[in-house]
C-alpha cells in the first residue's frame, strides 16, 4: 500500500484561517501572530517569512529558496536583508516552544521543533560524564 502525501500548496495555506504549532499561532486572514497568547507585531516580511517556514515546518529551507520567495532575487544584497529580517523575526518569536528558528550555516533557515535530546541509535546506551 502506498501513500502520497501533499504537501498544501500557498492558495491552501491562505485559506486556512489559522495555523498553529505548539504554543505559535498565526492567523492567515488578519496577519495575527501570537505566541502563549501574547499578540506578536510582525512586519509584512515577517509575516512572508513565516508564513513560507510554515508550509514546511521542521525543514531547513535554503537561502535561495527563501530569497526567490520574498523578492524573486537571490543576490548577496538579498541575502544580507534576509539575515536581518531572520534576526528580527527570532527575537520577536522567542517565546515560542516548541518550535523555533533555527540556522544551518551556508544552508539556510527553517522553523524546527526543538528535540528533548538527541537520539540513542538502536542498541547503544548514552554515554555519561566520567568523574576525573
């Protein structure tokens, strides 16, 4: 059996009336965004940022992808002025849980749930602090 699953395309997003990731809500139709409630101002390009990190939560989307979407450009002007907006955004995210904006260096961005700790693979124990 196999199953496809889609991924929804910008016009769905937009329809949605709210979307919701942890304690991160943001409302599509009136630009809202409130994080534990508290209404958080965004700046339209925040908002545009955001709203493309949310069409692929947990994901690391490329700089250039970022900057094509936002200004349909993607020269190292473009990609100072994202450094900045993604600054600006994390600061007034930073109540969020548990997802939050994270960086992969010479990668890009992506708005990732943050994980307890990292995985045992199967069959190791963790190792734990020796006493010196």
């Amino acid at each position: 059996m196999r199953v496809v699953v889609e991924e929804p395309s910008d016009l769905e997003l937009a329809d949605r009336p709210s979307i919701s990731l942890g304690n991160l809500s943001v409302f599509t139709k009136n630009y809202g965004v409130f994080v534990d409630d508290n209404f958080v101002e965004l700046t339209a390009q925040e908002f545009d940022i955001l709203r493309i990190m949310l069409e692929h939560p947990d994901e690391v989307l490329p700089y250039t992808m970022l900057t094509q979407k936002l200004w349909r450009a993607s020269g190292e002007r473009q990609l100072r002025s994202l450094h900045v907006l993604v600054f600006r955004l994390r600061q007034k995210l930073s109540g969020s849980n548990p997802f939050s904006i994270e960086t992969v260096r010479r990668r890009g961005y992506g708005l990732i749930k943050a994980r307890a700790s990292p995985p045992v693979a199967h069959g190791l124990q963790e190792a734990k602090p020796v006493r010196v």
